[in-house]
C-alpha cells in the first residue's frame, strides 16, 4: 500500500530540492515501513545536502516561511498523502504551515521547524502532492528513551516538557483567526480561520458549535459500525440526539465555560490514550511522545514536529489528545509554572464529561473493522454492552 508510487515520491523530493539549486548527497525515508497495512498520514524525508546550503533560498514561497540563520546542510521534505484515512485535505498544509509559524513566533525556535518553503496540492491535478521543505531537529523519538530514565531524569525533561507546550499554549494568534477549528494562509499571505485536518467542516463560531460538529463525527462513525449500529437500539441514539440538539449549548452556558477563549493546540503531543482519532490509532498507537524529538546523552528535548493535527479550539482540548502519559508530576510541574491546566478551567468538569462523551460515542475497538475482525463474537458483544452502560451514564452525568 505504502511502497506503491515510491520511486514517484522520490522524484518528487528530488524536484523540490532542484527547485532551489540543492544537490542531494543522499535521500532517506523516515519511520517507515513498506509493509505497514495502514496508510502513512505523510511520508517524510531527511535529506543530505552535498554542498551546504547558505543564506536563503530561492522561489521560496513567502507566507509562513523563514529565511535560514546560517548554512544548510540537512532539511526535511515532508510529502502529504493525499490517501491518508480520515485526513481532511481540504487546507492541510497551510494548516500545518500557520501553525508551526505561529508556535515560533510564540519565543520557541530553538524547538519548533522552520519551515523554508511549501506547496499546498492542486485538486484539479491528479498527482499532484502537498509538501513542506523545512528546518531538520536533530534528536530521536523521546519514547524510545523516556522509560528506561532516571527518575531525575524524566523529572527534568517533563520541565522541558511544560515549557515548550506553554509556549505553544500562549502562542499569539492574529486577529484575523476569530473562531475555532483549522487555520488557512490567504492569498496575501495572512494566517486566517480555516477548515481542520482531523474534522471536515468549519470553522466555527463558538466552541459548542465545534464540538457539535465532531459528535457528528463520531456518531457518523457508529453508524458504520457492525457493533454499534449507529446506537439505534434500547432508544440509547434518542438520547444522545436530544441532547446534541438542545442540552449541550445548555450545559456549556450553565458551567460557566468561555466558550470564545481560544488557544493553539497541536493535537498529537503525546499519548493518544481514552479516545484517539482514528488515524492516530492507524498510524502510532503503540508509541508515545514521538513527535516530541529528544538528545539522550544530553538529556534534553530538540525539537517538537508534526503539526499536522494542530488547530485553534478551547485549552481543554489538548489534553484530551496529549499528556496522558506524563506521569503523576505532570500536574505539579504546571502548577509551579502557572500554566494553565484543566483543574482551574472554569467549567471542567463539564469539560471532562463532553471529553468522555465524544470517546464513548465511537469507542475505535468498536469502530474499525481491523480491530473489529481481531475480536471474537463473544468479545464484541461484551465490548457493546460495555460501552453502552458507560455512554449512558455519561448522559446521565450530563444531564440527558
């Protein structure tokens, strides 16, 4: 699946290095697997050059890139698969470009890419593919590592940890980004409001209106499912309907929860643990923090990458997709960096069970037919009634 058009890809990368006058000493894939079963959501290249590369570089498109503080001599040709399961394409790599521009801009360089220049793919051209040409971070996976450090250790590079994510918390957005959802890059080059990769639709107005959209998601996923039947049976979809329709907006208003306050989330720091998208479950559940590049001799955090998922929504929302593998001190170090984390959102636990509600309407065992055919009859039926006790008493927590 993956290895089909290889060479193609290939030649493409050659042809965004030939569009700058860059001479390859050689191209190398990274993480990857020809034999994956399950489509890449990008394929990524690390490229050595056979000269070193200084200043800037030339016909580089202008929005959300940045001009090179020294030489060059290795950088990253990021190709997005325009086959990626349950990838929205519609603004996906200007989405991604706006935002690693933004979490710079947000006083963290020396960890976020750069990105030096991009193409957003024509839908009108059948082969055509998106791709971004940015800065290479050194360093490896920190879940390759983190398990097997010291207590200090860990304790350390969780500080780091908090301080690279309160920097992309409190990254400045522009004022021309006024509602939830992705970002996109304008014609004159602003960064404005855009569609999300994860979610298709948007943006939205309110925070209530986006999470609409996604229970949608999730619902038009249990539809599909051999296992959940869309929750048609014992009247379960009538409640969930009922309150979608008219007791969320409720509930968000009577908690008290600032429904306009908004952040820039990643979306994949770490962990996707309770109810991950179904494409980070295709792609890396078993690992952890792998976006999140790190120096073992060094003890110290290089770089933070892939900013496919990112998006602009409600501070809650990254830690329903990140840091549920930080450890028991994660709490504590926010504490002591007065970082904003969900003990003092007003509201949360509101936001907690909205959170849980969103997993529980599309539990993914109960989802994908990959997962689907690894379970017994027996399994699935258990897993069923299972999930159905718990998605009513979360309707019940919520007041439906």
């Amino acid at each position: 699946m993956n290895h089909e058009h290889f060479e193609e890809r290939l030649a493409l990368v050659r042809a965004v290095l030939a569009k700058h006058d860059l001479k390859p000493e050689s191209i190398a894939p990274i993480d990857y697997d020809e034999k994956c079963p399950f489509p890449y959501n990008n394929f990524t290249y690390k490229v050595t050059l056979a000269t070193p590369s200084p200043g800037g570089f030339a016909n580089a498109n202008a929005a959300c890139t940045s001009v090179p503080l020294g030489d060059v001599s290795s950088l990253i040709v990021r190709l997005s698969n325009p086959n990626a399961e349950g990838i929205n394409q519609a603004n996906r790599v200007q989405n991604e470009v706006a935002a690693l521009f933004l979490a710079r801009r947000g006083q963290a360089p020396s960890v976020i890419p750069a990105v030096y220049d991009w193409h957003a793919r024509s839908p009108d051209l059948e082969n055509d593919m998106s791709w971004i040409l940015m800065e290479f971070k050194t360093g490896v996976g920190l879940d390759q590592h983190f398990e097997a450090l010291s207590e200090t250790q860990k304790a350390a590079v969780i500080d780091q940890i908090a301080d690279i994510f309160s920097v992309v918390q409190t990254a400045p957005l522009p004022q021309t980004v006024t509602q939830h959802g992705g970002l996109n890059v304008g014609d004159d080059g602003d960064i404005v409001s855009g569609e999300m990769t994860t979610l298709e639709g948007g943006p939205w107005p309110t925070y209530a209106a986006f999470l609409q959209t996604k229970f949608a998601s999730r619902l038009k996923d249990a539809d599909q499912s051999s296992a959940l039947r869309g929750w048609k049976e014992n009247q379960v979809r009538e409640r969930i309907d009922a309150f979608l329709t008219s007791g969320l907006q409720k509930r968000l208003g009577d908690s008290g929860i600032d429904e306009m306050q908004r952040v820039l989330v990643h979306g994949d720091l770490s962990k996707c643990c309770l109810f991950p998208p179904l494409h980070c479950m295709l792609t890396h559940w078993d690992s952890a923090m792998n976006n999140i590049l790190f120096d073992k001799d060094a003890v110290k955090i290089t770089g933070l990458i892939d900013f496919d998922f990112a998006f602009i929504g409600h501070p809650y929302q990254e830690f329903l997709s990140s840091f549920s593998d930080m450890g028991e001190n994660w709490e504590k170090v926010l504490m002591a960096k007065d970082i904003l984390r969900p003990e003092v959102m007003e509201g949360i636990d509101t936001l907690k069970l909205v959170g849980r509600l969103e997993g529980l309407l599309s539990p993914f065992r109960l989802t994908h037919p990959v997962f689907l055919g690894r379970q017994t009859a027996e399994q699935i039926q258990q897993g069923r009634a299972k999930a159905e006790t718990d998605l009513l008493a979360c309707l019940a927590e919520l007041g439906a």
